[in-house]
C-alpha cells in the first residue's frame, strides 16, 4: 500500500481535488459553486462517471453538433460520460460530484467557456 497525497486545483468555478491518479484510472471530487458552469466540452479519449453527493445542477448532454439535452441533476444521481458526449454542468445550488475516470485528466477539448479558457485545457 502506498499513500496518497490528494491535489487540490483551483477553477473559476470552484475546485477539484484529484484523490487517486494512476496509469488505469482517476478519482476526483468536482465542486462547483452556485450559479457557477464547467466548460461545455468533450474528451476525445477520457472515460469518466459522475455521482451527485450535494446540490443541485442543470446538466447539458449531447452529441458534437448535435442538440444539448437538459436536466436537473441531485444527490444520488449517477452518470456515465463516454468518451465524444458533450457535456456541462451549471450548479444550482453549491454542487458536489465524485468523479472516476480514465486516466487522461487533460483530454479536454473546451467548445465553449465562461472564464476565457475557450479551445485549452488549463485550470
């Protein structure tokens, strides 16, 4: 057994708190504050699901070029992004969501973003 040492990152939104990074996969938690979105985006090759812990958020799904589909999401919904579904969240309420992926935390193609970071996978 090794330990761990989680990484805390810094967003507009919020933050992330990487607590598992390895060559097979990733766990992070996703805090985004209220009134606050990720990036609508896409991963080309990272895998990832979500489970809703705390708060509300309106969730946008779809296909590159195709039309969003919208819905609320709450504690205790669970959801399976593969990779090439468009997606954002926008938090309701201040959100909580764990996150477990495939490794590749920076396959992250922004399409559209709040905060300037349009077309880049910085923080």
């Amino acid at each position: 057994m090794s330990e761990v040492t989680p990484r805390r990152v810094d967003k507009p939104w919020g933050w992330e708190l990487v607590w598992a990074e390895t060559d097979t996969y990733a766990g992070k938690l996703l805090f985004v504050r209220a009134g606050e979105s990720l990036s609508l985006q896409v991963h080309e090759v990272k895998e990832e699901s979500w489970l809703v812990r705390e708060g509300r958020a309106r969730l946008e799904l779809g296909e590159v070029a195709g039309e969003l589909e919208e819905r609320e999401i709450s504690p205790g919904d669970a959801l399976h992004l593969r990779p090439g579904t468009v997606h954002r969240l926008t938090a309701i309420e201040d959100t909580l969501v764990i996150e477990v992926s495939t490794p590749q935390l920076d396959d992250v193609v922004r399409l559209e973003d709040h905060y300037g970071r349009e077309g880049t996978s910085a923080p």
